[in-house]
C-alpha cells in the first residue's frame, strides 16, 4: 500500500509488486506475464437504466450482470399485483420463475462487449419482456429452463456515499467465492480474485475465456434517482 500511494498506478501494475504477483500466479500454473499487468485499463461506461413505479433503476452495463436486475423489474411491472401479502406463497412463486427466466437471459448472451456481441437492447426489449412474462404460470414451476447457476457465498464489500454537493457513489468490490482463489502473492501479500470463474469454456459461447477478455461480473452496485435526483 505504500509503494501504491508512492508510485500510484505503476505501483501496482509495474515493478515489483507486479513482479510478485505474476511469480506467484505462474508457480500456480497461470500463464499471467508482466505485459498482461502493464496493459490493464479502466473504462468509464454509460449506465442502463429502466423505470419502475416511478423510480429509474441504473446499473452497470456488460459485461457486468446489472442488465438482469433491469429485466427482473419491467418482467414485473408487466406482470402487476403479486397480492398485499410479501410473504405469499404466489410471490415467493412469481419472482423465483421471473428470476429463473432473467437469469437465462444472463447466460445467453453475456460476456464482455469489446469482445463480444451483446444485445443489450434486445435484452431490455419490450418483446423479449413479453415473451418471457408469457411463460410464467402463477400456479406451476416451469420445468424447461436448462441449468440455472446459483449465486455462492462471497466476502462482498459494499459501500454508497453522497458528499454535501450531491456527488454519489455506489461501489462494491470482492473476490468472489471463499476468500477468492485462495491464493496469496510471496512477497507483497496480494490476495487474487477468481473472477475467471464467470467464463465458459464452450468455443461458440459469446463468454469463451479468451486472451485479453473480461468474464461475465456478478458485482451488481446500483443507484436508484427519483425526479432525477438520488433516491436509493
């Protein structure tokens, strides 16, 4: 942390701190290099955005996982009263096939945009919206959906902060899984994400690992405005 504050950027993605943690993940079998760390960037991105009673909903676009709480909430806009109860049998019912269904969407198309193409709008399209609102029987589970992955434990750190100008920040940030890969750098003591995790392996798959790619990202931070102004 003091070569960080010292040397900024470079501190971490050059030099010896780099130098360590390519060490570390090659004597593990990765096929990490110097040129990988020294090529890292970092984007800033226009967020996706749906309204819900009155509240516009932003998240992160792909490759991060944002897009499937936007299709959670136009599913259930479309669908309309579950019932005064929160604690009914046809809730609990309706948003686990709404969520079943979302989540299918999710592992259908994404994968890291500049490498990839994701229908964003199609995914957020009133059509696909209809469709998969369609498919939902309030009285039965649907039994053809594929394979669903679950969500697994995590060490998830999470913060949101509004300074007195009005600046807001949502931010969360983790390693995934238990205590992430479970590797830790010899010398610099740098702990590794397995964020890897979220590719395929399957070629034709828009998520295929591939050199210089971003995997599918679960970390979902998101901010809520009201009358164009943070709310949630």
């Amino acid at each position: 942390l003091k070569v960080i504050a010292r040397e900024g950027r470079d501190g971490f993605y050059r030099g010896p701190v780099a130098a360590d943690m390519v060490a570390t993940l090659n004597a593990a079998g990765g096929l990490h290099t110097l040129e990988d760390f020294a090529a890292q960037s970092s984007t800033y991105v226009t967020p996706l955005a749906t309204s819900y009673n009155g509240i516009s909903l932003n998240e992160l676009p792909p490759n991060n996982q944002g897009i499937v709480a936007l299709i959670l909430l136009k599913m259930l806009e479309r669908l309309g009263s579950l019932g005064r109860d929160p604690n009914s049998a046809e809730r609990f019912h309706v948003l686990m096939e709404a969520a079943r269904l979302a989540y299918k969407v999710r592992d259908t198309f994404l994968a890291d945009p500049e490498k990839a193409n994701v229908p964003v709008t199609h995914m957020l399209s009133e059509s696909l919206i209809g469709t998969l609102v369609g498919r939902i029987d309030r009285s039965k589970r649907l039994v053809d959906l594929g394979p669903i992955p679950r969500p697994v434990g995590s060490d998830t750190v999470c913060f949101s902060i509004v300074d007195r100008n009005g600046m807001a920040v949502s931010f969360i940030n983790s390693l995934f899984a238990d205590f992430g890969s479970g590797l830790v750098s010899m010398e610099a003591g740098v702990t590794f994400n397995n964020r890897g995790s979220g590719f395929v392996l399957d070629p034709a798959h828009p998520n295929c690992i591939a050199p210089g790619k971003r995997p599918l990202h679960t970390l979902v931070p998101a901010l809520a405005t009201k009358d164009g102004k943070p709310w949630l």
